[in-house]
C-alpha cells in the first residue's frame, strides 16, 4: 500500500433543478448532480506534495446553472460549455491517478456522487478506484468523539489558513491535502472501516426508478395509490406497511408472486417553482438480500419500540 498514489479529490457538481426532477425518470436512477469540476492532489504516504489535476466539466444532464452552485463556486454556464466531455476528463483523470491509487475525500458525498455520474455514463462500478472518507480518519485520530467537522472547521483545528477561494475543487483538495499530511495517513487507511461508512442502498444499482410530482402537500404525496403499484416485469410486488427511515423517507419491503424480495424507497422532494412550493417523490426499488433485509427489520423494530414509548406516556397518536 505504500507504493500506491494517494489522491486527495474534491468535486462540485450542478444540483437538480425542480423541472429536472422528472427527467431522471429517463435515465432510471436518482442524480444528487451532475459533476462539474474535477480537482486533485497526489501526495505520498509521509504527506509530500507531488502532483496537481484541475478541469471544469461540460454537462450532459442539467441543462442550466443552478443559481446557489453558481453563487458557491463562481463557475456560470458559459464556462462550462467551453469544458471538456466528462468522458474525456475522467480518461485524464484516471490516466493522473496511475496504479493502484487509493481516492480520499473529505465526507462521503463526493463519492456518491462520483458513483453517480459513472453510472450516468455508462462506465462500470469498478472505474472507481479504492476509497476512504478523510474526514473519518481525521476524526479517528483527532476528536475524542467521531464528530462530522467540515473541512473549514477542520482546517481551523489544524492551524491551516484558508486563504484561497473555497468551493472550487483544486482549492479544497489541497486543504484536505494538507490535514491529511498531518496525519498518520498510512495507519489510517489501514485500519479503516470501509463497509458502514455509507447507507446500504449507496451505489446500488436500482430494479426500477420513477419520480412523481408535483404536489400541493405532503399529505395529498402520500394519498396517491399510484405509489404502491409496482411491476417488476409482469409481476406486481405485494408490499408491507411503509416505515419511516428517516426526514421525507420511507422503506417497504415487497414480494412478488413467486417469492422474490424486493426493498422499496420513497424519497420526497421540494420542488421550488416561483413562490409557491410544490412536492414529488422518487421511488426506487432495489433486490433485497440479506443486508437490506436486516437493514429494513432493524428500522422496524425501532419505529415499533418508538411507537410503544409513545403510546406508554400517554401519545393520544397511539391509543
């Protein structure tokens, strides 16, 4: 592992607007955005500096600049346009890493959405090298207690001044570059945890995906039958009562005919069209093996346990 290259990369990527909600049905899986610059440092394993990669990337989904990315970073429309393919960036990018790289970033969103955007365009979940979140091995070895810092907390902590214009990515790759040069960095990727450090329906390739809107409210979100009726090929899946997963989400399990497991998910979303906001909501439905499975028992005994405590201290929800 010691010979490996160890690149420190950060992205910024183009939010779905409201009006692009609904094309994601055309492509079959939920985007968080779309990759709009790619920038990289390559240091060793004792933290020396020895290379930097930088590229704005030209979209193929999104088809306007969201205003809050473009107020964030600087980078408008016109920019990118003059940008190179992702293809073409991500060839250069791979070809920069060299053998055996090993990618850190800081969290765990950029990676979600670098795996994302492979899938996007077409390329196999294994154009993605190996991968660690630097902002858990900079908690591992830092913080009496794992707590999510971000980076310009982080940078604080370590007496790094920030003197550049943060939110572009050569930029916040260098400062992680620099935390993580302060770190026993060889240790840490030993002995990090890969498996857990993401939702078990991360870069799982999705059966199905639609999304609905729009919607005057929540409730009315929630009413619509359309929801539940799922086909996967000619088989419509039987499915359990929803639990609540977290904020504006619910998981099902669901069984077709002749047995096959299936998890659901239903996501909701704001969509913000002038003054008024109306709601949709993705449903995505994955193979249930055994980790979802437990996955999917482990929220429902908790949502049942919660119900209990409440309907114990009187919740009149519950009687």
């Amino acid at each position: 592992m010691g010979r490996s290259n160890y690149i420190i990369f950060d992205m910024e990527w183009n939010e779905i607007r409201a009006d692009e909600f609904a094309a994601q049905n055309r492509i079959g899986f939920p985007l968080s955005g779309e990759i709009i610059e790619i920038g990289a440092v390559k240091i060793t394993s004792d933290g020396m500096l020895k290379d930097e990669f930088s590229s704005l990337v030209k979209p193929s989904f999104t088809t306007r600049m969201h205003p809050h990315v473009q107020r964030l970073t600087g980078i408008d429309w016109p920019m990118l346009m003059r940008a190179p393919s992702f293809m073409r960036v991500w060839r250069q990018f791979r070809e920069w890493c060299g053998r055996r790289p090993i990618l850190l970033s800081w969290g765990t969103s950029d990676r979600q959405v670098l795996g994302e955007n492979i899938r996007l365009h077409g390329l196999p979940a294994g154009e993605i090298p190996r991968w660690y979140d630097a902002q858990r091995i900079f908690g591992r070895f830092c913080l009496d207690e794992y707590e999510q810092y971000g980076l310009a907390r982080a940078c604080e902590y370590m007496g790094i001044a920030m003197d550049d214009d943060a939110h572009r990515a050569v930029n916040d790759a260098r400062y992680t570059a620099q935390i993580c040069s302060r770190l026993p960095l060889l240790r840490g990727v030993c002995e990090y945890r890969y498996h857990g450090t993401v939702g078990p329906l991360e870069f799982r390739p999705t059966v199905a995906y639609f999304y609905f809107g729009a919607y005057p409210d929540k409730d009315s979100l929630w009413e619509d039958e359309a929801l539940d009726h799922i086909r996967i090929g000619r088989q419509e899946l039987a499915l359990s009562e929803k639990e609540n997963c977290r904020k504006n989400t619910r998981i099902a399990l669901g069984i077709t005919a002749d047995g096959a497991r299936y998890l659901v998910r239903w996501r909701v979303y704001t969509e913000r069209r002038g003054k008024t906001p109306r709601f949709g909501v993705a449903r995505e439905v994955y193979r249930a093996d055994a980790q979802l499975l437990h996955w999917y028992r482990d929220i429902a005994a908790r949502n049942q346990q919660r119900r209990w405590r409440f309907a114990a201290n009187g919740n009149p929800a519950f009687r």
